[in-house]
C-alpha cells in the first residue's frame, strides 16, 4: 500500500492540458467534496468553503481571468477554494454550538476554550486573519492534491487567477466569501506532453534533514 502511495505521487503532475470529453463522476465528486471538509484546520474552525463548477459556459468565461489557462475550460470541473470574508465572535460561537451538538460535550468544558479563541481573534487585524484563513485554504489544497492523485484523478492548481474577477462573476462574494485558489480536476489528454516527462524533485536527502 505504501510503495501505491508513493507510485501515485510520481504519477501526479500540474496537468496542462485536460480531455474535455471525460467528466469527473459524482463518486469521483463526492470523495473530493468529503475529502475537502475533512482537512484539517487549525483550531478546527474551518473557515473554507468550496465552490465547484461544472458548467462548460461558465468554465469558458473562467479563461481570461485565469490568465488565459485553458485548464479551466477543458477540466472536468473547477474547484474554488473560498475564505469567509468575517471571522467574527459569533462564528466562533456557532462552531462550539456544532461541537456541543456532535460530541454532546458540556458547554462549561467548552467555554475555557470558546473565550480564548474568540479573545484571540478580536485581538487580530483583519490582514492577518485573512492570511490565517489563507493558510488553511492551502492546506486544503494539499490534501486535495493527494487524494486526487490516489483517485486516479488529474489536477491543476492555479494561483495565476483574478479573485475579485471570479468572485464577481459567480457571485461568491455575494456568499460572504472571497476566492483565494483554483483546483482545475479531470482527466490528461492523450496529447499532453508534459505528463510523460520526469518528476524533477531534489531528492530526500536534499529536502529532508534528520537530526541526531
């Protein structure tokens, strides 16, 4: 199982270009969808949401504000990773109300917890919550990455894109949300040269430092 891992990794590239005639199926979609809210988070708080598109048209409209990366408009879908545009006490508070209601844990052994975080936020300015939350989106999207390639699914993500362009455009800003990464997935074309070329990495020894 291990050495799979590893031979999935290798077989995983930035995929160029994408065979718009294969689709992601809703299998396919759903273990992205679980897999994206099972990441982990710092604090556990979440703040992420996910868009996906789907649409061929919409994708289309995706390509001059993604600098005209065509991956957007032949992949089987596009997934937007979002931030919430607030990070208030009260969505502290609504996520120890999810935390009591799963666990059935008794507030008095949340409230320690809760008080901290919400004193710990009101004391940020809203730059670096926004690059607290961006961090998390990354993280994220490293999980997806992985489990895209152990699904036998290509990926592209994509930092060379107009937030505010796609945020207006599909109205996520209307959601409360900001876009901040793009994950183009679906299926290599055949004639996609750059999937047959070598993975050009450091090396363990380089990149890995075990200390005594």
């Amino acid at each position: 199982m291990t050495t799979d891992i590893i031979e999935q990794l290798k077989w995983r590239y930035a995929t160029k270009k994408f065979d718009s005639t294969k689709i992601l199926s809703e299998e396919k979609l759903s273990i992205l969808k679980e897999s994206f809210n099972l990441t982990a988070t710092s604090y556990g708080l979440q703040p992420l949401k996910m868009v996906v598109i789907g649409n061929p048209e919409v994708k289309k409209k995706l390509v001059p504000i993604t600098m005209n990366q065509e991956q957007v408009s032949n992949a089987s879908h596009v997934l937007i990773l979002c931030i919430e545009r607030k990070m208030d006490s009260k969505y502290i508070v609504d996520y120890f109300n999810l935390v009591e209601e799963t666990r059935n844990t008794p507030r008095e052994i949340l409230n320690p917890f809760e008080s901290f975080l919400i004193d710990e936020f009101a004391d940020k300015s809203k730059s670096n919550i926004e690059t607290w939350m961006t961090k998390q989106a990354y993280l994220a999207l490293g999980n997806l990455l992985t489990v895209c390639a152990l699904e036998d699914i290509d990926s592209c993500p994509i930092e060379g894109f107009d937030p505010t362009a796609y945020d207006t455009l599909l109205g996520i800003d209307k959601l409360g949300l900001q876009s901040v990464l793009v994950l183009a997935v679906g299926y290599r074309a055949d004639d996609d040269l750059f999937s047959g070329l070598e993975k050009v990495r450091r090396g363990v020894d380089e990149v890995v430092i075990d200390m005594p």
